[in-house]
C-alpha cells in the first residue's frame, strides 16, 4: 500500500513553518519520498515552492472551516476530509501535525491500518467532559450520537492514520464536533475527542502511534523546541530546500532549559 503524508499549515507564523520543516525533514530519513508523497494544506502556498511537497491552498476555505474563526481546530478534520476525497485507491493517509517530529519508520505501523483499525497519536482519557451534555445528535451517517461519560474517549489527533473509506466518519466528527460547540462544550480539545468518538460509534479501534513520532504539543516542550528551530534554522540560512540537522530533545531536556531560564 502506498502512502501520502499530509500536514496542514495555517496563522501564517514562521514558527509553524519552521515546525513543518523540521517534521518534513526528520520523515524523510525514515522514508524515500517525492514531492507527489507529502502534501501542505495551507493559505500560503507560496513559500513551499522550493520544498519537496504538493502545496493546497486552503485560503480561501478558512474562514468557513474555522466556523469564521470561532473554532480554529474545525480545520483539521475539515482539511482532513478534503484530503481522503481525492487520496488515490491502495493509499493510506498519514496526517502529521506541524509539532511533530519521526524518530523511527513508520512502515509496520502502517501495515496495521485496515477498515477497522486506524492509529492516532496516543490515548489521553475516557470521560474527557463530565459535566457536558449531548444527545440524539443525527449524524451525516444516519447514525445517531450522544456523549456517554461511561465510554467517551480522547486520543490525541497529532497523528493519524487512516484510509478513504474512513471519510465518512470524519464527516460524521466534524458533526460531532459541531454539536458539542452548540451545546456549550467549551474545551480546546473537542476536535479529537469528536474524532475519537466517531471512530468508536462507527466500531473502528484505534491504535496508539507515539513510540515512531513525538508531538511536542506540551507547553515547556514547545517553547523548547521552538528555541531550537529559530536557532538550527538561523544557523542553515544559506540553505535552499530543506537543511539537515537534529535537534536534542526529551522530557528533561525541554524542562531542565525552563528552570535554568533558557527558554
């Protein structure tokens, strides 16, 4: 099976395109790709033309993805079920989001995605609302959804896997998602959970990926990394297309510059 990485890029910050590059970069030690094998979703395509992707613009469909900017995570499954409309038969879809970075192959994780199985980044908790409330929502699908707080689940949607035939369920989550805005559920988060969630009513079992890739989404660990990219980058200015470097990073590391007022 063959694969397309997608990455969705928009604020139109240096920092989050610095994010993507390093991801980009750190993918490519793992796997033999061509400019047709990763795809940019962004609102500025311009600035990708010397990298080895296909860039999408998306600039003109922000605004409505992102409920006119009232919910800016909207985008990602939006994107998401754009991509899988137009991924080739035999391909599965790997979206990575900018604030990640590869440490290993991905090859026989991928070998495990199927109609019923599909990886995402990593488990996060049951219940994530308990005091918010949803039910009977009608779905795109013709199923109907209720947040259960016995067996609602998160995983974090830094990564995912997944094949065309799941975009559908990604309809149904961008519903989900819909929903918990109108019933006043106020958390950042309802993105994944709602795409968790569509994947659990539709029976589909997701597998936990964050041995191969680390997200960084963690408040100490972006800054950290943040640091780092504005310096490696500055550092290989002279560089056209993507540079080659690594840059150290864990748990302690990323805390241990905080304490010592390094970031």
């Amino acid at each position: 099976m063959k694969t397309r990485f997608v990455f969705i890029e928009y604020g139109n910050k240096d920092v989050y395109f610095n994010e993507l590059k390093y991801a980009l970069m750190t993918l490519k030690r793992h796997c033999d790709l061509t400019a047709s094998d990763v795809y940019v979703y962004s609102e500025s395509v311009d600035r990708y033309a010397e990298l080895p992707v296909t860039a999408v613009s998306i600039k003109e469909d922000l605004q409505a993805y992102s409920l006119e900017g009232r919910y800016h995570f909207r985008i990602k499954p939006m994107v998401i079920g754009l991509a899988l409309k137009t991924l080739p038969a035999d391909t599965c879809l790997v979206f990575l989001d900018t604030d990640t970075y590869v440490r290993s192959s991905l090859t026989q994780r991928l070998a495990e995605i199927q109609s019923k199985r599909v990886l995402m980044n990593a488990f996060e908790k049951r219940n994530p609302y308990p005091n918010s409330v949803l039910n009977n929502l009608l779905l795109p699908s013709g199923l109907t959804y209720s947040y259960d707080p016995n067996v609602s689940v998160m995983f974090n949607s830094g990564v995912m896997c997944v094949l065309s035939e799941h975009r559908l369920i990604f309809l149904d989550a961008v519903a989900i998602l819909d929903g918990m805005l109108h019933a006043g559920f106020t958390a950042h988060t309802i993105e994944q959970c709602a795409v968790s969630e569509a994947f659990r009513i539709h029976g589909v079992e997701i597998q936990e990926v964050k041995k191969e890739v680390v997200h960084y989404w963690r408040s100490t660990d972006k800054k950290y990394m943040h640091q780092q990219l504005s310096r490696y980058f500055a550092d290989t200015a002279s560089v056209k297309g993507l540079p080659d470097f690594s840059i150290p990073h864990n748990w302690f590391l990323a805390r241990w510059h905080k304490l010592m007022g390094l970031n």
